[in-house]
C-alpha cells in the first residue's frame, strides 16, 4: 500500500512539512509563507515580529524547569529555489509543491522540493507547539531570500534577537555536522550585441544538451556533474573552428547556484558544410558521454533543423563569446589543505541568458573558505571576459564565510547528543555551501552556532528529494540538544 506523508513520523513534522508546501515562496517572494506564519503565531498565541525585510521571529517561553537555560535560536530560511523541468507546467508563484512518497524518499519528480530549507521550517514550528519535549528559551528565525541573495541575513539587526546560541537547520547530510561554510561573491558579465540580417544560403541547426543532473553549485560541485553550458559551448567552439557558423541564440542554466542542467542553441551553417556538422555532433557526442557518462546517466544531446531566426548575432561577439564562455573556469579550482576531502575554491558557470536591448548576460558564482581565494576566483573569471571586450562586469558585494570553532559548547553538546542517540559520532565538518551564518556571526559576534539537518540529495533540482528515516533521526537530535542546552550564567 502506498505510504502517505501524513503517516510519516515524527508526525508533528511531516505535517508541517506538507502544509509548507502547499505555499508558494519563490525567492524575494515570500509574503504568503510570511503570512502563513503570522496566522500559524497568532493560533498558537506566540510572540510574533517581523523586521523591514520581512525577517520572521517567533519566541516561545521555556518548558517547566529550564527557565534557566540560555536561549537557543533555531534558524532557517522561507525561500526556495524553483526548479522544474521543461516539460512541466508549474508556476511557482501560485501553484503548490506536490510531494509524494517514493520508497525511503520524499520527493516530486518533476519540480523542486522545497525541503531547503522547507524541513527546517516544519522543525521549527514543531518545537513551537509540542507540549511534551523539554526546552529553554526558544527563539525561531526565518529569514528571507536566502537562496539568492543573502538579503535576510544582510539586513538582519543586532537588536533583532536575544539567543546567544543559533542552531541552523540548513543542512543536507545526517550524521554530518558542520561549524563552517564557504563565502561567495557573483560576477554577472553583459556582452552587448548588434542584430545582422540571416544571410542567405545557410541552414539553421538547433542544438540542445539536457538530462543533467545540475544540482547544488556548492555541496555537488566537486561531483562530477556535467554543466551543459560548457558542453554545449565545447560543441560552438569546435565547429566555429571549422566552419563559417552564425550565431542566432544561446541560453543555459538558470539560478545563480544552481550547476545548469538545460541548455541550447541556434546556429546557421553554410548548406554545404550542414553534413560535416551533423557527422562532427556525433562524434563529439560520443566523446562526451565517454566522458561524464557514468555519472550523467540521462544526459541528452540533440542536434536537429529548426525554423530560420529573425536575426543573428555580430561575428565579433559571437566570436568573443564562445571563446570567452568555453576560456571560462567551471568546477573545483582548490581543495582544501585545513580539511582534507573538502573543497576550498570553486566558480560555477551558471547561466547565460539573451535579453532585452541586445545583451547577453552571464551569471557566475565563485565560492571560497578564503576571503583572499574567493577575490582570486572572481578575478579570474573576470580576466577571461576583460580580453574578450565584455561591455560590463560587475561582482556582487558577496558575502563572508564561517570559520569553524572546534572548541564550541555547543558542537561538544551535539556531538555528545548524536553519540547518545545513534551510538557512534558524526563527522564534523566545513560546507563548502554558502549558510547565513557567516552573516550572524558579524552581527552577533558571541553567537555560538552549530548546523545539521536530514538528508537532502539534490537540491536545486527537479530530482530533490527528502530522505524519510533521517527526517527521524533529526528530529530526535534536535530534541536532545534542546534538553541539554546549559545555564545562562
């Protein structure tokens, strides 16, 4: 018989969970899961502010007996990434997320899940309304715009919140606690071009690569995930080699921290070399499954006619763009030599879009555990789009890492707490992800923080999915860490 969210335990949570997803919270539109929750606040009648951003904080006084504890901030973020794939119909602002269960997974299938942080949440008002765990101080923050920029975090006050320990919900890996996270900075690259009439005697070929796994620019990209704006611009740039080709259109990718999964591309080619390109397609997609195949299971390229555009791009930026975007580094740049297997630097080549008034925008994101790694990265990939005469390259103010305490408090509680509960210790570790609490930290500087969460494998993707016996074993650590949180003295 077919498993229901609604019979999955802790029960308290799911329930939250499910009810979550039946809100719509696109990044830097969160004004109905606010809203949700200032009703969810004033049913239970508990202490409810929000800041100018829309920062939400929900307070719930101590349990019978821990009215002495230091008071602990739970955190995580009400934005998600939406994702889905191109087939499917799926307006993020108004339709809901429809999980469902798949064996040992929560998942949709077909759009992102949400439970970035969406699992956090539900926690979060689990504690606020169970009457049968133990707890001080209780302080629940969700913060807003996490997945795109930061902004909840940038705009948070130093006079917002009491707490002076913070527990962040916003991890993926159960068993694994983490005490730091990478800090990152977005270079967006604008190419500006002028439309040419389509010339005659050339044909038009479409050329699209999908079925990519995409994933987390940060917690998958030393995975070895293909990105398809670097396949499909490996293809432009071989042929442009050997053929006269006339660029049309190219777009790939589509969030900032999202590896592309999806991306494609019109070309002409001269009617007599249309042949040539076919046979040099195959070729070249036999090399690159060869390649990433192993682990890109559904990767797809396609190469077919297509109707004649309205226009084409100028030979010299068609010529400084593929160059520039094939010149461009993707991937892990440094690993770390402070935490052996962890990734140090990297920049991910998330998307290129055609725009309004002749543009070609480029967003990259670059990430680092050091501030002085994540300045080179980002120079780097300026440097690349400098000697192909971009018309515009702007950095971000990005944003700073965390670096890991391994004397806190409260990490020493947790790890204590989950070799209790599960009779073996976790890995404590850095994120090579950027978390808001890099941000915490420069406006609270005492805050003693510690991260974990359930299992989340592909998030950022229409394949996230929700492992179901960790959401379990998450819950149960939280509760225990809850207990054990020590006298404010």
């Amino acid at each position: 018989m077919e498993r229901k969210i609604s019979h999955l335990q802790p029960s308290l949570v799911w329930g939250y969970f499910e009810d979550i997803c039946q809100v719509p919270r696109p990044s830097k539109s969160e004004g109905k899961i606010i809203a949700f929750l200032e009703g969810f606040a004033q049913k239970n009648n508990l202490l409810f502010k929000k800041d100018d951003v829309g920062n939400v904080l929900i307070s719930k006084a101590a349990t019978a007996g821990f009215e002495n504890r230091k008071t602990v901030i739970l955190q995580s973020h009400l934005d998600m990434v939406c994702e889905k794939n191109s087939n499917v119909i799926h307006n993020f602002n108004v339709d809901p997320i429809k999980p469902h269960v798949e064996g040992d997974w929560v998942t949709t299938g077909e759009t992102t899940l949400g439970a970035d942080c969406g699992i956090g949440i539900a926690a979060q008002m689990a504690v606020l309304t169970s009457t049968d765990i133990e707890h001080g101080p209780i302080e629940c923050l969700f913060t807003v715009d996490e997945e795109t920029g930061l902004t909840g975090a940038f705009a948070l006050k130093p006079d917002f919140m009491t707490g002076k320990i913070l527990l962040n919900l916003d991890s993926e890996d159960e068993g694994q606690l983490f005490i730091g996270c990478a800090g990152g900075i977005d270079t967006i690259i604008t190419f500006n071009y002028s439309k040419q009439d389509v010339p005659a005697a050339y044909f038009p070929i479409e050329i699209k690569v999908s079925g990519l796994m995409g994933g987390h620019s940060g917690d998958d990209i030393n995975k070895g995930r293909g990105n398809a704006n670097k396949i499909l611009v490996r293809f432009l740039y071989q042929i442009m080699q050997k053929f006269d080709i006339k660029l049309a259109s190219l777009s790939g990718g589509n969030l900032r921290n999202a590896i592309a999964r999806e991306a494609s591309a019109v070309i002409l080619v001269p009617n007599a070399k249309k042949e040539n390109v076919v046979a040099d397609f195959n070729i070249f997609s036999n090399d690159i499954t060869a390649e990433i195949g192993v682990v890109e299971k559904e990767l797809k390229l396609e190469l077919g006619s297509t109707d004649f555009p309205e226009f084409i791009v100028d030979q010299d930026i068609t010529r400084n763009l593929i160059l520039s975007l094939y010149a461009c580094p993707h991937g892990v740049h440094a690993m770390s030599y402070r935490m052996p297997g962890m990734v140090e630097t990297s920049t991910n080549l998330a998307s290129i879009r055609m725009k309004d008034n002749h543009t070609i925008e480029i967003t990259t994101s670059q990430r680092s555990d050091q501030n002085s790694g994540k300045i080179d990265i980002a120079s780097m990939v300026e440097s690349v789009f400098l000697l192909a005469d971009a018309q515009s390259i702007v950095h971000s103010d990005g944003y700073p890492g965390w670096a890991p305490n391994p004397d806190s408090e409260i990490l020493k509680i947790t790890i204590d707490s989950y070799t209790k509960l599960f009779g073996n210790k976790p890995v404590v570790r850095s994120i090579h992800a950027g978390l808001e609490c890099g941000l915490f930290l420069e406006k609270y500087p005492g805050l003693d923080m510690v991260s974990f969460g359930p299992t989340i494998l592909g998030a950022h993707s229409p394949a996230e999915r929700l492992n179901i016996e960790t959401v379990q074993k998450f819950w149960n650590l939280l509760v225990d860490v809850l207990q054990r949180v020590p006298i404010d003295m």
